[in-house]
C-alpha cells in the first residue's frame, strides 16, 4: 500500500511541476507574444545567442507591405528615449502610415545587412528604407550584436534562462525620457578609420543599399549627427568623418538614392555625443518627413 501511495505522490508532484513550469513558461512568453510596438524591444537585455529568434518574430508579427522600414543602430532606436517621443513615431503619425523600427542599440552594418537578408526571404516589401551610416563604426568592422553562428530560439532560451527573460519585458524599451547631457570620457580613436577597415565598411555600406533596393524603389541613407562641441571637446577625427561622408555621398549618388547629411549640432538636441534628446528627435523627424514627402 505504501508503495501505490509513494508512486501516486511521486505522479502528482511530477504533474504539479509540470503545470508550475507551463504557467512560468507562458507567463514569460505572453509579453513577448503581445508586444504590439512597431519599435523592436531592446535586444541587448538578452544574451546573443537569443537575439536573431527575437528580432525575426518581431519582424513577422509587425511586418505589412508598403510600410517604412528604419535600420540603423542607438540613435535610429531612440536610445533612452520612450516610444512615442521617437523619431520613428513621431514620421508614422505625421504620414499616417506604419513605421516598423529595427534599428538595433550598438548594432552594426552586419547586423542591418542580416536584417534586410532575412525580409528578402521572406518577400517583403517596403515604401522606403531609412539607414544611418555611423562615423563611430568603421573602426570595429568586426563588431556585431547578433550571434548568427550559435542563435538559439528564445523559447528555447525562456527554459535556460528564465530569470533573464523574466525581466525583458520589462525592459522592452524606456518608458521615460532620459533628461540631462552625459559628457563622453576621453575617447581619442572615436571617429577613427584604419584604411582596410573604412574600406570594407564602405562595402558593406554598397551591399546594404543593393539589397535595401531589391525591396524598396525609395531608400534614404543618412550621416548620423552628433553634437558638435562635445566633438570638439573630444577632439574627434573630423577629417576621417569627412572621408566616410564623401565616399558615402558617392555611392548614394550612383545607385540614384538619397544621402542625408542633417545639420543637427547643437547641443541642446542631444543626450550626449550623439543621442537625440526629445528635441533632437523633433527635428531629425521633420527632416526625414520632408525628404520622404518630396521622394516620392
């Protein structure tokens, strides 16, 4: 009898885990399922591994054709700035239309390029593409924020690392503005560009718009601002910015697409070297609304 009862006890708290395990499982899940933002969750608060899966089941769940697609790293992300302050909000409402925002927090040209591989793929299509060239990038051609060797599925990482994923959809994206100006640390190489590492950047820089033309007629490529006295107070290598800016201008111009170079520099729309502030992001959103208006 004892032996019935222990193997009963055994089943019932085998079947209680279970069930604890499912509710934890889709407790975790249900936010990522839900999350209706056209602005991609802020990928960094998971390991790399999980990231590809997550950024795919974003794109399919906002994806509709004819939409705006933004690429692009911090800046173009609306770092530590809340969803509807944003740039990319802020051109959706004007035109009306959805704006889907996969710009990646540091992310990097390779990253984009997987990005727009992926929406090929699957045949997707778009009104126009919006990519920001960053002068701080070049330099680490190697960088990159997705693991496209050993990418794991997040549901899959849901059960190896719940504790992490617990706390992601909470951190989805700030829900206030940051306020202040935050001065950078001393960093001499910022706007640095070895030539071989300029060199592929610019290639990659090519393929990106090559592909980006393959699933949209307008694509926009733009300089990343940043705040000029800050710039100088860091003694940035304007003339290696200069450098990408010419080249970047170039093969813009020969693939017949627009290259942005906004004069946005003053202090006052900036977070730090480069991060627009509430302000910035007004004005860096009328300037992409007009060229998107006058593209057509």
């Amino acid at each position: 009898m004892n032996k019935i009862n222990n193997k009963k006890f055994i089943i019932f708290f085998i079947f209680l885990s279970f069930i604890s395990l499912s509710i934890i499982y889709i407790v975790i899940l249900t936010p990522i399922y839900n999350y209706k933002s056209d602005r991609i969750y802020n990928l960094r608060e998971v390991p790399e591994k999980y990231r590809v899966s997550l950024l795919e089941h974003f794109i399919n769940n906002r994806y509709i054709e004819n939409s705006i697609l933004i690429l692009g790293d911090s800046q173009a992300n609306g770092y530590n700035q809340p969803t509807e302050k944003i740039y990319s909000t802020l051109i959706s409402e004007k035109l009306g239309k959805r704006v889907i925002n996969t710009a990646i927090i540091d992310g990097s040209i390779t990253d984009n390029i997987y990005v727009l591989n992926y929406m090929i793929k699957k045949n997707m299509k778009f009104d126009t593409i919006i990519y920001n060239i960053n002068p701080a990038h070049p330099k680490n051609i190697n960088h990159q924020r997705l693991d496209l060797k050993n990418n794991i599925d997040y549901r899959i990482g849901i059960l190896q690392k719940s504790n992490i994923f617990r706390e992601f959809s909470t951190k989805f994206n700030p829900k206030e503005s940051y306020i202040g100006f935050s001065k950078f640390p001393p960093v001499p190489d910022f706007f640095d560009m070895p030539l071989k590492s300029f060199e592929i950047y610019i290639d990659n820089v090519e393929k990106l718009i090559l592909l980006a033309k393959s699933i949209s007629k307008n694509v926009i490529i733009y300089e990343t601002p940043h705040a000029s006295k800050e710039g100088e107070r860091l003694n940035v290598n304007i003339k290696d910015k200069n450098m990408l800016s010419d080249r970047a201008k170039y093969i813009c111009s020969k693939h017949n697409i627009v290259f942005l170079k906004p004069k946005i520099e003053e202090d006052t729309f900036f977070n730090d070297i480069m991060h627009f502030n509430e302000k910035g992001h007004i004005k860096m959103g009328e300037i992409l609304y007009d060229t998107i208006k006058n593209n057509k």
